[in-house]
C-alpha cells in the first residue's frame, strides 16, 4: 500500500515534499491518548483504517477536490508503512496493545 500511493501520488501530479510533510500527520492522533487510553485506541484507529482513506479519496475525486484526493493517498500510504513496520490497530487497554504485537 505503501509503495501503491506514492506512484498514486506521483500520478495525481503531487508534490514530492507535500506528502513528506503530511505523512507522518495521522500519527497526531495520538494526541487523544492525553484524554484517556479509550479515547485515544478509538481516534487513532479512526485514522488508521482503510476504510478512512479510501472514504476521503472517494470524496476527492466526486468533489473534485485535490486536495481531498491527495490526503486520502497521502493517509494511504501512511496506513500502509505502519502496517509494513508492524504498527497495527490499538487495543483500549494501552498506547503499546497493537492487534499485530506489543510496540
């Protein structure tokens, strides 16, 4: 998924320091954590699905918004190097409880 949207990324004509610069933002979800470990698992896996990105590509391309298209690819990918590093979906128990092994 990973290596699928950066050459989407690259196809949808994006800039190569836009997606560098936004990668790492779905990770301020963790952010949530500071509220409660509930909190947190729920909007860090919010962020975290498929499901997420496709829906905000999906937009992007019936809005016709770029920008929209290139965050939803930008998420994508995102999604897709925290699954190839071992980072999955969070348990409500703790930040380090992932469904794929303890971080």
């Amino acid at each position: 998924m990973f290596v699928a949207s950066t050459v989407l990324f690259a196809a949808f004509k994006g800039k190569g320091w836009v997606f560098l610069l936004f990668f790492l933002a779905p990770d301020l979800a963790m952010f949530d954590y500071l509220a409660n470990t509930g909190v947190g698992s729920f909007m860090d896996n919010l962020v975290h699905v498929y499901a997420t990105s496709s829906v905000t590509i999906f937009a992007g391309l019936c809005l016709k918004s770029d920008g929209l298209l290139l965050a939803g690819v930008i998420l994508l990918g995102h999604i897709g190097a925290d699954r190839l590093l071992g980072f999955g979906l969070k348990y409500p128990t703790a930040f380090k409880d992932t469904r794929l092994q303890r971080v």
